[in-house]
C-alpha cells in the first residue's frame, strides 16, 4: 500500500481525513439505515417491550390496564389447563413440518437439477405456491377437506373407511400440514436448487472418474457443499413453522378441541377473540424466548453438520 | 432548496389547517362503524348515512365496514387506541361488554324530549345497561327456522305449527334427510338458542354460566344426536360455521337452518328455491330467544351533539321503514313492524304468522359474564361432540372449567 517514507505530519493529517471522511460516512450510512431503523424501533422494538410491560398486567382493551405481577405466568404455567397442549401442538407440527419439508425440497431440487430439458418450468410450478395468499390457499383446502367435499369423496372409492380430517382430532393436524407443505416447500426447493448449480461440475467429473456412485457423489460432495444453504432453510422454515398461524385460523380454528391450537393462534385468540391482552402478551413471551432459544440450539448444533469450506 | 421546499410545504401546511379549521365550524364529518353482510347489506347502510346528509347538510357520515366476527374484534382495538368512530353500532347480546365505550343517552333523551315509547320495551332493555340507555335500536328479531319450501313440498310437510315440539321438528328433519341431504344445519353458536329453546339454562342466579347441569348437558346430548342420527351435516371447526351451513342451505344440501329477520335481504338474493319461515322448536317450558341492534355514540367522540343527530335519523321511522322494505330489519318501532311483513317477507311462506307468534314467545338472549369468550369456546370445542369424537357431557365440562378459568 502506501510507502514507507512518508513523513509523520503527513500521515497524521491523511489519518484525520480518513477518520473524518469515515465519520462522514458514517454519518451517510445511518441517514441511508435510519427508515429501516425507524421502522424496527416502532414496529419490533417498541411492541417487544410494551408487550413484555403488558405480561405483568390484567389489560382486557377497554378498562386500562392493572399491574398484577406474575399471575399472567402463574397462571400460564400452573393453572392453564391447555398451556402444554398447545406448547405440544407447536413442536409437534414445527419438526413434523420441517423435516417433511426439507426431505421433500431437497428431493425436488435434485430432481428438477439433474432434469434436462425445462428446468425453469419446473421450478417456476413447484414455486407458484410461495406467493400465493396463504389464508386464500386454505380456503381451498378446506373446500377439499371439508365433511362430503372431494377428499371424503375420492376416499369413499377405498375398501377402508377413512375419517374425515378436519373432523378428526388426532388427524386434524395432518391437514394443517399437508396445507403448510404445499404452499411452504417451493420456496427452498428453489433455494436448494441454486445452491445445486453452484456446485463445481468438475468436482463431480472427477468423483465419477474415480469410480464413485450417482449416491455417493450426492451424500459426499454435493450434499456437504449445500448445507450452508440448507442449514439457513432449515433455520428459517424452522422460525416460521413455530410461528405458524394463518392457515390454523382460516383452515381449524385451533379446534376440533384443542387439537390444532399452536402458540400463535392461541396469542390471537387470547388476545383479539377473548380481550385478555396481558394473558396474550405473556404468551407472546414464551414463544419469543422459546424461538429465541431453538434458533440458537440450531446455530451451536450447525457446527457438527455444516461445512464452509468450498 | 431543501429549506425553501420545507417553508413552501409548512405555509400549505398551515393554509390547509386554517381553512379546515374554518370550515369545521359548520361542515362536520362523523364517522359510523357498522357490520355488514353482504354489497346489498353495505348498500342499505349507505343509503341510510347519506338520509343523515340530506337532513342535515352541514353532517356528513362516512360508513367504515366490516363483517359481524371481525367488527367485534376490531371494536375494542379501537376503543383501545382511540379510533372508535362517532356512531358505535350495538348489539344487544354486547352491550354489558362494551357499554363503557359509549355515552349514556339519558341526557339527550331529557333534553330533545325524545319518545322512546315508540320502541319495543324489550329491545330498549337490550340497549341499556346499569340502568342507562347507550343506543337507539334500529332492529328486533327472535331467531327463527328457515326452511326449503319447495323439500318441505317434496317431502309433503306442510308449514310447521307455531309451538312446534322437538319431537315434532326432529320428524320433519328425519324426512328431509337422506341421500347426502340434511334436514337441518346444527351450527355450534347456535346452541346457546337449542339450549334455551329446549327448555334448559345455562346461566347461574349470580349470572356465570354453567353448561354442566343436567338439562343443559341432555340438550347437548340432543344437539349432537342430530349430527349423529344424520339429520344435520357434520361441520369442521373452521372461523365462521354460519357460512358453511348457509352455503349448504342455498345449494339445496340442508333443509332448515336458523336465523333471524335480519337476514331475509341477503337469503332472497342467494337461494334459487321457494323460502320459507317457521318458530324455533321449543321443548317443555323452553322458549326462543331474541336480540336487537342500535347505534350508539362512542364515549370518546369530539361530535356528540352531531352523532346524536344523526343516530335519531337513522333509527327514525323513515329509516326504519326503508330498512324493513329492504329486508334487512324488523324494525324496532312497533309502527314500521308492518313494512318488514308487507313489503321484504312479502313471498316467505309464513313470515308475518311464525315471526308474530315468535315475538309473542321470546325472551332475551341470556348471556353470561365473559360471553366473547363462550362463544369462541363453543365454536372450538362443541365440533367434538358433534362429530361424535367425545361424549357431549364432556365437552361440556371442559367448556365450563376454560370458561370459568379465563
């Protein structure tokens, strides 16, 4: 870089126009990041700590709120005969749903990549789902699912009886999934399928020369070389399946029972179908952390599985 | 440049807001919040903001809509945040929720020398609470059976008696079901009427509810046989079982549903078929229940006087005829009862004899502490026992231990 022969004085003023020059671009970048940082302190950070506030109170939207310490929690965890359901119900669906779509994704990417021709078309299809409205997505859905609708009608034709989905308690969930998969598992087939391009065909070439098999070169080298790619899939599907919510209100309703009830449809329906807004902001906080503590179990467990060494 | 554009925007800024200011001495605009139904329900409510207008030129209403389920979501959002409109629509089964909201009217009443003696006492009842009176109602309704002339004739079953017993009901739906055909739409929120009608009740002497004593848990029983005796469809717990069951109605699929009078303008649109009107069924001592809606004025709203204004001409007798020709009210004025018969209910077999008998034997809705809560846990929980999943008597139960706890 620069020479070694320039003098102390020289430097120094040159040091200050750098710093003042950073200062100055600094100054740029926080006007250029300010929307953005306006918008997380009124719409994330804000609602984060009146919502943390609001736990510690009985407020029920049209008497103000009253202070009530820990009963929220208290309450939650010790006398709310559906907390641990619903907590169950959240999990459940979240692993049955992540593990189903990463498979199935994942499937689809190495699929679509080693077809020849019309490749773009493939993915464009198994893509149209993703930005198609969730809650218009369901409403379809539960025309299929629907007691005498065409599931029912198309499984009257097996030899077995089969019970209706929406109808069933123990199967509800099932739907909910089926639903969640076929709109959510475009969006990393696409992102898979990217990252399966990425990899360089000479490697591939080379494992094939030295004699190893279309299945060992996907688990060896192409699998090792995406999982970055699939280790942020997995992050963020993870994320969203534990927030799960639209298609519950639109498809269940959290029912029958309890049985399709997740945390998120449960915050609503404390919140904005009964008024008990403190009961719902505690909520809110048990979902948060919990989150907050899975996404960060994911990123210590990534150090086993992922690699970035390309 | 920037500093000019900002003196340039503040000087428009502030002739804006002075010329506003002028014109608010006479020009006021109120806000109205309403629930509507269908384009034909909004169109009726329009007619009836723009009736304010031409009384009073200086006001203008301007009609903020939602569907029913969401208006009572977002009606307390509001009130939370200080949005409520000026004109708050209520309905009689809501006021003990959200009377502190609204401004009593009493004063007004005094004041204006308004005759309240117009109204029907009941409904006039089911707009106040703590003895004030928070709207003026502009509809009264007892829920009734609506049914498929054109099966009833099929099946040759004349028009039901008023009076008509459960067993009575439960043979004509017998006969009307069958072949994927349902006689009757058994709708979760609709048990709270079943319960009532068949002679049970729910709420306590101390008014807290109690969905575990015998009768209510026989009736029950009752409501979720008709599912399993296949006379009424099973229907899966989704946002809004009313929809379901009116959908399978208007395709021909069910028979009988229940509702009220306030629904004739949107079933005259949609079904193809001759429609007709019965009483609810009643069991021994069991009676139907009846509701009525008004409009209020939000506690928080900066034009009362206007609001008031404007509420006395969309629940004056004008406005109530116009809503009873159009369909979409019995009207809560004794005197324009007879436009909802004459004119909306004209070609409904049995309109004016089932609604008279019904308001002759109805009683208020009972409703019990925390009712928005009741309701979500019947819509949640009672498609168990419909579907026949769990015995009803235990859905019973845990509807009673979460409505109690929360």
């Amino acid at each position: 870089m620069a020479t070694t022969t320039i003098p102390i004085a020289e430097t120094t003023a040159r040091a200050s126009r750098r710093r003042s020059m950073s200062r100055e671009q600094t100054r740029a970048a926080f006007l250029f990041l300010l929307p953005s940082l306006l918008g997380f302190l009124a719409f994330m950070l804000f609602p984060l700590i009146a919502s943390f506030l609001l736990g510690f109170t009985n407020w029920q939207l049209i008497a103000p709120p009253k202070f009530v310490a820990f009963d929220n929690y208290i309450r939650l965890f010790t006398a709310d005969p559906t907390f641990y359901r619903i907590l169950f119900n959240t999990l459940a669906y979240t692993v049955e749903y992540l593990v189903l779509n990463i498979i199935i994704s994942l499937g689809l990417a190495v699929w679509i990549s080693s077809v020849k021709r019309g490749q773009r078309w493939y993915r464009l299809i198994f893509f149209l789902p993703t930005f198609t409205p969730m809650i218009a997505v369901s409403v379809v859905w539960v025309l299929i699912f629907s007691p005498d609708g065409l599931l029912d009608y198309v499984l009257s034709g097996l030899p077995f009886h089969t019970p209706n989905l929406l109808l069933s308690p123990d199967l509800a969930m099932q739907a909910v999934v089926i639903v969640s998969l076929w709109a959510g598992v475009g969006y990393n087939m696409v992102l898979f399928n990217a990252a399966l391009d990425l990899v360089p065909k000479t490697y591939l070439e080379a494992a094939k020369i030295d004699g190893a098999t279309a299945w060992q070169r996907f688990w060896r080298i192409r699998l090792p070389l995406i999982s970055p790619t699939i280790f942020f899939g997995t992050v963020m599907t993870a994320i969203t399946a534990l927030q799960v919510f639209d298609n519950i209100y639109t498809m269940t309703h959290g029912g029958p029972g309890v049985a399709t009830a997740t945390l998120g449809f449960q915050i609503y329906q404390y919140g904005f179908g009964n008024y008990l807004m403190g009961y719902a902001s505690a909520l809110c906080w048990v979902m948060f952390i919990m989150i907050m503590g899975l996404t960060g179990l994911q990123f210590w467990l990534q150090k086993k599985w992922v690699s970035y060494d390309v | 440049m920037n500093k000019l554009m900002g003196l340039a925007a503040g000087l428009m800024l502030g002739t804006t807001l002075a010329f506003s200011a002028a014109i608010a001495d006479d020009n006021v605009t109120i806000s109205w919040q309403m629930w509507t139904g269908s384009d034909a329900d909004t169109a009726v409510w329009q007619h009836l903001a723009d009736m304010v207008h031409q009384k009073y030129p200086n006001i203008t209403v301007t009609l903020q809509t939602s569907s029913w389920n969401d208006y009572w979501t977002k009606l307390p959002v509001l009130a939370a945040s200080n949005q409520l409109a000026d004109i708050v629509s209520m309905q009689s089964l809501r006021t003990p929720n959200f009377y502190q909201i609204m401004e009593p009217l009493d004063a007004y009443v005094d004041k204006d020398k308004f005759d309240k003696t117009a109204f029907l006492p009941s409904i006039m009842d089911g707009m106040s609470a703590g003895g004030k009176l928070y709207g003026l109602p502009y509809d009264v309704g007892p829920w009734v059976i609506f049914y498929n002339k054109d099966k009833f004739d099929a099946a040759g079953i004349g028009q039901p008696a008023n009076g008509w017993s459960m067993d009575d009901f439960n043979a004509a739906a017998k006969k009307l079901s069958g072949n994927g055909s349902y006689g009757f739409g058994a709708t979760p929120d609709l048990f709270p009427q079943w319960v009532t009608a068949s002679g049970a009740s729910y709420i306590k002497a101390d008014g807290s509810v109690d969905f575990t004593q015998p009768d209510v848990v026989k009736a029950a029983e009752g409501f979720a046989g008709l599912v399993g005796d296949k006379i009424a469809p099973a229907i899966p717990a989704g946002s809004d079982p009313g929809d379901f069951v009116q959908g399978r109605f208007a395709s021909g699929n069910v028979a009988m549903y229940v509702d009220g009078p306030w629904s004739i303008i949107t079933q005259k649109q949609t079904v193809k078929f001759k429609l007709g009107i019965a009483p609810l069924p009643v069991g021994p001592n069991g009676e139907a229940v009846t509701a009525g809606s008004g409009f209020g004025i939000a506690a928080a709203s900066q034009h009362k006087d206007e609001a008031w204004k404007a509420i006395q001409v969309i629940t004056s007798p004008e406005a109530e005829t116009y809503l009873a020709e159009n369909g979409r009210a019995l009207p809560a004025r004794v005197a324009q009862q007879g436009a909802w018969f004459d004119v909306a209910a004209k070609d409904v077999t049995g309109a004016k004899d089932s609604l008279t008998y019904a308001m002759g034997h109805s009683k208020p809705y009972p409703i019990g502490n925390n009712w928005n809560t009741v309701e979500n846990l019947m819509t949640q929980y009672l498609p168990l026992a419909l579907a026949g999943s769990e015995p009803a008597a235990k859905t019973m139960q845990t509807i009673q231990s979460l409505a109690t706890q929360q």
